[in-house]
C-alpha cells in the first residue's frame, strides 16, 4: 500500500517512505530499513493532483502547458484575422473571430475591443449590440461596457431616450387592445364551454337510449318498435358525437387563442413593444439604470 502526504506548511513536498520489503509508510518514525523518497512539485501543483505518481504529475503538468500554448496560438491566430477582417471593414466575419477569440482568452482587451468595434462597425451603428450574443457579451465583459460607454455615450443615451419615449407611447395601446381581445376571446370560449357540454350531455344520453332500445330487441322479438327505436337512438348518438368532435375542436382553438393572448408578442404592436424593453435593458448594462 502506498500513501502520499501534501506539506502544508512547505506548500509543494510530498515524502514517501518506502519500507525495506518494497511497501511504502508515510507515518514518521516507523522503525526498521527504509528508503526515503521525496519530490517537490512544482508551482502549477493542485488538490486535483493528489495522489498521482512524480511521473503522472509531470506528464499532467506537461499536458496542461500544452493545451494552454495551443490555446494561446488559437487565440493570436483568430485576433490576427479578426484584425485584418476588420481593416477591410468585414465587420460581419470579424466579429465571428473576435468572439472566438473571447472564448480563448475573456481577459483579452485586443479580442474585447475587436469584438464590439466589428459589432458596431467601427462605433457608428449600434443594431447588432441589441442582438443575444452581443447582450451576453455586455453582461460578461466590463471593458466591453466601458469601451461603448467611451465610444458611443452620446449615441446611446440619445436612443434611449427614444425607445423609452416610444415605449411609453405604445404601452398603453398594447395594454387596451389586449385587454379587449381577452373579454372577446373568453366569451367565444365560454360560448365553446356550453356547447361542447350539452354536445357530451346528448351523446351519453342517446348511447344510454341505444343500449336501452338494442336489449329490448332481445326481450320482444315479436315487436319491431325496439329496432326502429334502436336505429334512431343510433343516429341521434352518432350525430351528438359529431357535434361533440366539432365542438370540442372550436373549444381547443378557443382557448389556444386566449393563451396567445396574454404573450407579450401576441401582436405587431406587442412585439415592438417588447423589443423596444429589450433594447433599454441592454442600454442599461452600458449607460446604467435611469434614476426615476
């Protein structure tokens, strides 16, 4: 059995002690032929490599400076593209490298920088910082919203000042027209509720007369009344099930309606309104919260 201890006060040794019959003892003061072995890690050591052999380290340590000098040359690849994408004003395919190259290295101010003046098309247009990546990119990156906010203040805050007029403008509206769809729609559906329910009342009804008139076949053979009662208590069975299908599906469209409804995007006026709260919440991240 082998046991490795982690020094604490020294910070990177491990001491193995290996007994004389080939076993290892980490317990000093053992008595009896030992053979002392000790190795220091280097700075890179960590808790994950705890319990790995001097060469699994080595070969762990080795492999991680690998992956990060193939991360590094990934990255210096991708700003190097990125740079000459942007140059030409391909902003489009720059920003595709720079966030790439986010990816690599967040810290990177070169990516950050290249990432939001390829988004902006060198700081003179601001439709794509409303997109999802790019509001994603806002909430990680403090350089990116300091940048903006250095580049574009002016620019931002003048946009705020629009959408937060427009969206005032257009709420109430938004709000109304919803709400007078919603007593429409609830009615149509409570119109559904009624039909669709006496439509299942008359098919269990007229099945219960069905059934009622077929066993009487059986009890009166000499009368054809069960037989004649049996057919049309079939028919009116089948044509209340038919009403019920047909009900039913109006009363599924009618409350799929009233569901669509309460979504904020259920119309044009809705959509614009959303988005305009979406794109103040983005000027947000870069100008700050409007005092009220």
């Amino acid at each position: 059995m082998e046991e490795r201890i982690l020094d604490e006060e020294e910070g990177r040794g491990i001491r193995i002690k290996r007994t004389a019959d080939g076993e290892t003892d980490a317990l000093e003061g053992t008595e009896g032929e030992e053979e002392e072995v000790a190795f220091e890690f280097p700075e890179e050591y960590d808790e994950t490599l705890a319990g790995m052999s001097q060469s699994q380290v080595e070969e762990e340590l080795a492999r991680r400076e690998k992956a990060r000098e193939e991360a590094a040359a990934a990255c210096k690849k991708l700003l190097d593209e990125g740079n000459a994408l942007l140059a030409s004003e391909q902003f489009e395919e720059a920003e595709e490298k720079f966030s790439g190259a986010t990816a690599y290295d967040a810290d990177s101010e070169t990516a950050i920088f290249g990432l939001f003046a390829a988004a902006t098309k060198n700081f003179t247009d601001t439709k794509r910082l409303y997109t999802e990546e790019r509001a994603e990119d806002l909430e990680r990156f403090d350089a990116g919203r300091a940048l903006l906010l250095e580049k574009m203040g002016k620019t931002l805050k003048n946009e705020r000042a629009a959408y937060k007029k427009e969206a005032e403008e257009l709420r109430p509206t938004v709000e109304e027209a919803q709400e007078k769809r919603r007593e429409a729609f609830a009615a149509n559906r409570k119109h559904y509720i009624i039909f669709t329910s006496v439509a299942l009342f008359l098919t269990v009804l007229f099945a219960i007369a069905t059934a009622i008139a077929a066993d009487n076949i059986l009890r009166t053979s000499s009368s054809m009344l069960p037989v004649v009662f049996t057919a049309i208590a079939g028919v009116l069975t089948f044509l209340a099930v038919t009403a019920l299908a047909v009900f039913g599906l109006k009363l599924l469209g009618a409350n799929r309606l009233c569901r669509e409804n309460e979504k904020p995007t259920s119309s044009k006026d809705g959509a614009r309104l959303v988005e305009l709260e979406q794109r103040l919440e983005v000027l947000a991240l870069v100008l700050g919260k409007e005092e009220e």
